[in-house]
C-alpha cells in the first residue's frame, strides 16, 4: 500500500506531460492574397531584371502557442537556388540574377518551425518579363539573288528577326539604314525587302548591293528606365546579268598582213568580240560581210580570219574585211550582233623590226606634261604613238611592254599584229605623285614573237608631272604646351608651331592664325608659326594661369589642319603680404592670443605663404608669435598685471610692437605692421555693458550699429507715444497741457559706450576701466606712423568722413617702420567706408564717432619708452 502511494504522484506527472506534448499544435502562415508583400510567398510575382541582393518578401507566420518560429527555404533536388531567407526574421533576398527566357517560374518549399513542428508549402513564383533581350535575325546570313531586269517595287526578300521578349519589348520594326542612299526599301512590320519606285538595277553599273538592315524593338521598362534594343544585319543582293547589252570587240582596229612567202590556208590574225553582259556571256559566231573579195575566210567561232589563196594570186595591196560578230542564245537564236574592220597588207618577208612612230614619223622619244593623281584607267591621250612592223604575217607579230616601275601603268594592245596604235593606261594613281617623283621615265619595248630574229626597238616614254593641291598642312604635333612666366613683357616669345605642306610653290606656303576664346592676349607669326603675347598684354597668374586655343595652319587653297596650345602662366612672385591695415590695436586678455594677419596675393606656394616675426617690440621679451599663423601671445611666465607692472612703469599697459609679414618666395618680398596691444585681465568681463564693449573694442562699425539701433527704438517709442497722446485727446475734445506729456516722457540717461575709438585706463577698480577720453586731446592720423596734432572742429553737415590719409604729413613719427618691399595700402579700410554715410541722423552720428577716435588716437600718438 506505502508502495502505491510512492508512485502515484510520478504517475500523475507523466499524464500531464504527455497531455502537453499532445496540445501543441503546429505553427502557419499569414495569407496575406496576392498583392501581399508578407505571408506565405503564394501568388508572389517578380520582374526578371530585379537586382541580386534586393529583399523581394517578408516570410511572416505564427505559432498559436507564442513559441519563437525559423522559416527556412528548399528547393526540388536540380532546381537552381534564387532566394536565401533570414530564419528569424524571415526576409527573402534574392541572391540568382533571374531570366524569364530561361525560367519563368520558380517552385520554392517554404516551412515554419516552432522547434517541435515543422509545415512546409510549395509555392511558385512567377518571373515577369523586363525589355532585357534584343531582336535576333534568323537564317543569316542573307544573300539575294536579283535579276537586273526585275522591276521596281518588286519584292526581292524577307528578313525575319525574333525577340524573346513579350509585349511591346517583343514586337519587331524594321528599317533601312541610309535609306537615301540605296536602291531598296523594306516594310517595317513584315519586313519584305523591295526596289524603290522607279529604280531599276544594272548589272554592267553595279553587280552588288549590301542593304544595312536594322530591327528595333518596342521598347520596355528595364531596371526603372525605359529601353529601346535593335540589331543590325547585311542583306547581299547580287545583281544578275540579263541580255541587254550588244557584243564588243576587243583590242580594235585590227590589222593583218599576208607575207610573200605566206601558205595559202594560214591565219593572218584572230578578232575577238565578248558579249557585253559578262555575267551570263552568250556564245559569239563571226563571219565575213564583205570586203574578202574571195581571198579570205574567217572561223565561225575562234574569228580566226585565214589566207586562202597564195600570196601572189593576191591582187591588191591592202584588204579591209568588214567582220560581223553575232551573239547567239543557248536556244539557237541570234540576237544582237556588232561589226569591226579587219585591215589586211600584203608584205614582203621578215627584214624590218618593229619602228614606232609619231605623228611627224618615225620617233624614239616621246614626251607627255601631266598633273599628278589622274584617275585610275584613264589613258594617256596626249602620247600620239603608233607601232608598225613592215613585214608580212607572222614575221609582224610583235608584243609591247613597259619597262620601268612597275604597277603605274599598263600598254594596250600587248600583243600586235603588224600595226597599231600604243594605248597606255593608268593603273595606280596614287603612285603618281608629284611629292615623290617630278619625272617618270619608261621603256616601251617591242619585240617580235615567233620570228628567228626576234627584232626589237625602244622608245622612250617621259612623263613630266605637274604639282596639284593634293596635300595638307600637317603640324610636328597634335598639340602643343608652353609655359611663359608672369612677369614676361609684352611681345614675349611663347613657343613655335610648324607645319608643312609638302605641294610645291604658292600651294605649299603655309600661313598661321588662332582663334579660340584663350586667344585674346597672344598673337601669331603668319609665316614662322612663332606665338607670342600682345604688345599691351600682362600676363597675371593670380587672375588666369590658364589657358587654351586653336592654331590654323591653311594653304592658299584654303586647305588646313589645326592643333590646340596649352599655355601655363607661371607664378612669380610679384605681391607682397599686405595687412588689413598697417597700425593696429588689439586687446590682450591675459592668458588668450591675438591674431594678426597678412594675406599674400600670389597663386602658388611658396609665393604665398607667409610667415611672422616680430621686428620690434616696447618693452622686449614680453610677445611671442606664431611663425604661421600669426598668433601673439605673452611669455609664459607672464600671467597677471602684476607681473607686468614690475615689467615696466607703463601703468596703461598698451604696448606697441612691429611685425614683419615675409613670404616664401625668391626674392622674397616682406611688409610691416605696427600693432598696440592692450592688455587687460579676464575681470573686464563681469558687467555686461564691459563685456560688450570689449568685444566691440576691434570692431566700431558693431558698436555703431548697436547705438543706431538703440536711438531707432527711443525714435519709434516716442511716435507711438505722441500719437496715443493725440488720439486720446481727439476724442475728449480736450487738449492736455504740454507738460503732462512732458512728465510721461523720461529721457533717458546716455550711457558711455566704449569704441575702437575709447581709450583703455588703469583705474582704481575694474568699474571704473571704461571712460570716454576728454575731447580736448590732440587727433592722431591712424593711416600713417606720424602724430598730427589740430583742433577739432564739430561736423557743419552729415556727410560721410574723408578717405584715410596715404602720405605723411606733421612732425616725424615716433615709431619709425623699417623699409619694406610691397604695399601697405590699407584696402580693407576703403571697403568699410564705401558702407558708411546713408542718412543724416546716421551720418552726423558717424562724423561724431569719428571725431571722437581721432582725439583718442592723438592722445596716445605719442609712444611709450
């Protein structure tokens, strides 16, 4: 019984867990339809050219416990993996760029797990198309077949090209490149190929055409932007001869002769005609019209024209056969035909060689005057020359040829039967250039073929050529650089340009300009190409160090080159640090620096870099300045007045100082200023109106600003008074005497604002360091290191105060400035006292200030020893 007891409670606990294993249901996703963006990736759609990395859907689920769930993706085995989850979060990234050419669905398995259950689903998610494919000709390449006689507006192909893409980005139009410029138009949407309206091909003028064709499709969002691809392809139409052009005899007039000792039965000489359509020639039959007298005969096929009759039982000296060629079709028929005449002289036995002959006789040397470049297969028409061999028939069978460079020209006939007349004929224009030979020389040789002897004869052909325009002025350089210093004078060289022109006389005189907006302060040589800048041009790197133009170099014929010029002003150092003025006065709190500041108006380093020291100082030892950045402050061990006191008796504490401004530069250029510097302790700073005005101190133009405003506000509180007052009165019908507004109105007390133009003492307590300095102290030309003492005289009217004083005027100042290179104009002054003078009140107010500086600056004119 102890025994059952002890195992009930085990018992009962085992119940209980097998119950909870047995409750927990199985996590499952959100279906969130197909727009969702989260859920289960049903119905999920994605275009193809989605970047790798992008985050395309959010797996979401639950599980009814609240357990934590992982979500997890698979793949079919041989499936290619696109996306990668995140488990916890469930964000799908795509990680395999897409191709809806190639896949356009993706069956993935997507599962959720609560750590106990597992639920997968198999979801397919569509690949939607992007404008990503261009057009692709089919059954390339093309070539077409075309009858010359075909006739405009025939059809002559179809080009078919695919784009695997869908929509407008598969749709296809087709169009010609240089539509103006071919014999061919295609339909856009079919693409069928066909001849112009009123075009008709010629296979004697042009056998092959090649038609650029270019399919483009309809466009389509790709990536976000809309594209546009097309494809290009050659269609080669070859033009086919058709029969519509009369035989030609070749190598005509043609000229036989019959020797004495001459067989009857053998050949005098062969014509030959070619059917002038070359790509499908007819067959060509010869016969004799007349002229033969029965002595005579020609073959019907060769156009061998034969002897058949023995020489002696010739009766006349010179035959002329008229010779008939005829084409005939492969049916049988005759079409067109053409005549030549044959000459054939009766001659004696081989005992003459071959003679040329001019127009005056037999001659040796002939001599023709050419320009230069003559198109290729024109003849030179200005050679009269005739080649003759006296014998008769085979013994006057001679072969021409040119001996000489070889390549330029060609002699028609090369093979002669008797006589005939020497054609030569250009066959390499380029060769004949003036530029490499002024004369070309050749040997025309004639030598006999099938005699013993073989006679020959020379002549020799001489070819002057003239010069043409044919070449351009070419410069040693595509561009060129120059440097020139800043400080170069007017009408300084820069640098030589040079082109050449290799025509001959007036056509190779090359002639310089420039143009170009970096022109405007150089010039050019006409002649030399030699550039340099404008009489009345300064060069100023610190305004424009660069710059950049075109030189022309033009022939007389007005053929030119050009080339572009990269000129770099160098900086010299020209300017001297200039401080914003040359005395200064600053206020030193004990333990804080001042700055002082010189700007140098050079471009470059080390031109413009400056550095400080200090010339002079009353007392010495006290200052120590920062070489860079200017930076004064006092020794270290100087941390209070006191200090300062068992320095000097000077209970005022302004000390003066000179420090040089020196720049880098070689030479280098150096400028002075003389500061005052009062020194005050941080306790200055307690009140507000001290704080105030110890800011101001360095900055009237502030402190002027602050009073005028201070009195606009008492103006602008007393109009609005008066016309409460008024109204208030209008309406009582009862006028209040002038003393109850009077009463109202408090003046208000002047307050002592302290200035640039304030003078700092040592007073027994720090309440009592800002006081105005009596007027009746001498005035002090702050522009200048002189001490002007006058009476000062109260403003007659508002106007605004005189420029600062360059020159030196009164007695000798009490500081002298060592000798300095640069300028010691103070510019930044004049821009502040452009700013001053609008209005009476305002300018009277100014003509006060100022006043009041002047006597404080003539009361501390005087230095401290």
């Amino acid at each position: 019984m102890k025994h059952v007891r002890r195992f009930t409670p085990s018992l009962f606990l085992s119940l209980v867990h097998i119950c909870l294993v047995q409750a927990n249901y199985a996590p499952y996703f959100f279906d969130n339809g197909a727009r969702s963006t989260n859920g289960n990736m049903a119905l999920l759609s994605l275009s193809e050219d989605t970047p790798v990395g992008t985050h395309v859907y959010t797996l979401n689920g639950t599980d009814p416990e609240g357990d934590p769930v992982t979500y997890d993706l698979a793949y079919e085995a041989g499936s290619r993996r696109y996306f990668s989850v995140d488990k916890n979060l469930g964000n799908v990234t795509l990680i395999e760029e897409l191709d809806r050419e190639k896949e356009d669905e993706i069956e993935v398995i997507v599962s959720i797990s609560d750590g106990l259950s597992t639920v997968s689903e198999k979801v397919r998610i569509l690949v939607m198309d992007a404008n990503d494919e261009s057009p692709e000709f089919i059954n390339t390449p093309y070539i077409v077949q075309v009858p010359e006689n075909t006739p405009s507006g025939s059809s002559i192909f179809k080009i078919e090209a695919v784009d695997k893409d869908t929509g407008s980005g598969g749709s296809i139009t087709y169009f010609l490149q240089n539509i103006h410029a071919n014999k061919f138009t295609i339909d856009r949407h079919s693409g069928v190929l066909r001849i112009k309206t009123g075009v008709t091909l010629d296979y004697e003028k042009s056998r092959t055409h090649f038609v650029v064709v270019v399919a483009k499709d309809g466009g389509g969002k790709l990536r976000g932007d809309n594209k546009v691809f097309s494809a290009t392809t050659t269609v080669t139409v070859n033009v086919e001869d058709v029969q519509d052009t009369p035989p030609m005899f070749i190598g005509t007039p043609y000229y036989g002769y019959v020797y004495e000792d001459t067989l009857a039965g053998s050949e005098v000489l062969t014509v030959v005609a070619l059917d002038g359509d070359r790509g499908k020639p007819n067959s060509i039959q010869y016969c004799i019209v007349n002229g033969d007298e029965g002595s005579f005969e020609i073959g019907n096929t060769t156009g061998a024209i034969s002897v058949i009759k023995s020489p002696n039982q010739l009766k006349k000296e010179v035959y002329e056969l008229k010779v008939q060629a005829s084409e005939v079709s492969q049916e049988g028929d005759v079409s067109v035909y053409a005549f030549a005449v044959v000459t054939i002289r009766v001659v004696d036995l081989n005992n003459h060689p071959p003679t040329f002959y001019g127009e005056n006789g037999p001659q040796n040397r002939f001599e023709l005057t050419m320009y230069e470049h003559p198109p290729e297969g024109e003849i030179l028409r200005g050679l009269k020359i005739t080649v003759n061999d006296s014998d008769q028939g085979a013994n006057a069978k001679f072969n021409l040829r040119l001996v000489g460079p070889g390549g330029i020209f060609r002699v028609v006939p090369q093979t002669v039967l008797n006589e005939a007349q020497v054609t030569i004929i250009v066959e390499n224009s380029a060769a004949i250039d003036y530029e490499k030979f002024k004369v070309l020389t050749f040997k025309l040789l004639a030598i006999e073929v099938n005699t013993p002897e073989k006679f020959s004869s020379t002549a020799d052909v001489v070819i002057h050529l003239l010069d043409t325009n044919d070449n351009v002025p070419k410069f040693s350089s595509d561009y060129y650089i120059a440097r020139i210093p800043e400080n170069s004078p007017g009408g300084s060289n820069v640098v030589a340009v040079t082109a050449t022109d290799p025509d001959s006389g007036l056509w190779g005189e090359v002639k310089y300009s420039i143009y170009g907006t970096g022109a405007d302060l150089f010039l050019i040589h006409p002649s030399t190409g030699i550039i340099y800048t404008q009489p009345w041009a300064v060069l100023d790197a610190e305004v424009n160090s660069k710059y950049n133009f075109y030189v022309k170099a033009e022939d007389t014929d007005g053929k030119y080159s050009l080339a572009e010029v990269f000129i770099t002003v160098l900086d010299v150092n020209d300017h001297s640090p200039e401080f914003n003025e040359n005395i200064q006065e600053k206020t030193m709190i004990i333990g804080s620096p001042v700055k002082i500041e010189a700007i140098d108006q050079d471009a470059e380093e080390p031109n413009n870099i400056v550095d400080y020291s200090i010339m002079q100082a009353d007392p010495a030892n006290v200052f120590d300045i920062d070489q860079s950045t200017g930076e004064i402050k006092l020794k270290s061990y100087i941390r209070s007045l006191d200090i300062i006191h068992n320095i000097t008796k000077n209970k005022d504490c302004i000390w003066s100082l000179v420090v040089q401004a020196k720049d880098r530069g070689s030479p280098s250029f150096s400028t002075t200023a003389v500061l005052k510097i009062d020194i005050t302790e941080e306790t200055l700073h307690k009140g507000p109106m001290a704080a105030f005005l110890m800011q101001t101190k360095d900055n009237p133009m502030k402190a002027l600003g602050v009073l005028a405003g201070v009195m606009g506000i008492m103006v602008l509180i007393t109009i609005m008074i008066s016309t409460a007052m008024f109204w208030r009165n209008k309406r009582s019908n009862k006028i209040t005497p002038v003393r109850r507004i009077i009463k109202k109105r408090q003046t208000p007390q002047p307050r002592a604002v302290r200035m640039e133009w304030l003078k700092f003492k040592r007073p027994s307590n720090a309440a009592e360091k800002f006081v105005v300095e009596d007027d009746s102290k001498s005035l002090h030309n702050e522009n200048s290191n002189n001490n002007v003492h006058a009476v000062p005289v109260p403003p007659t009217a508002p106007v605004p105060p005189p420029p600062p004083a360059l020159a030196p005027r009164g007695e000798a100042p009490g500081w002298r400035v060592p000798t300095v290179s640069g300028s010691l104009t103070p510019k930044f002054i004049n821009k502040q006292l452009k700013k001053r003078g609008h209005g009476s009140a305002h300018n009277a107010l100014v003509s006060e200030l100022k006043l009041k500086f002047e006597k404080r600056n003539a009361a501390i004119g005087e230095p401290h020893i």
